[in-house]
C-alpha cells in the first residue's frame, strides 16, 4: 500500500464509507465515459486553445 496514503487513513483524511464498495463500479462507469466524450471531443477537434 501507498505510504501516502497510509498517511491519510493515519490523520483521519480518509475515512471508509459503508457504501463505498457498491458505488465503485458506478463511479468508474461514470469515469470511463467522460473519459470518452472528451476523447471523442479532442479527436473532432473542439476544445479551446
């Protein structure tokens, strides 16, 4: 495990979340998606310079 984040458990920064492991998947579904929309927006070329 990361020393940095052993840290953040440490100092209270991170705290478990009972739902936490249901929600994962929505989370990273939501995540791969935006990841395509602004892959498909660079490749079509609009974004600001």
């Amino acid at each position: 495990m990361n020393f940095d984040y052993k840290e953040c458990v440490e100092k209270g920064k991170i705290k478990e979340y009972s739902r936490g492991q249901e929600l994962a998947p929505k989370e990273l579904k939501e995540g791969e998606e935006d990841y395509m929309t602004a892959d498909d927006s660079f490749k079509d070329e609009k974004f600001k310079l």
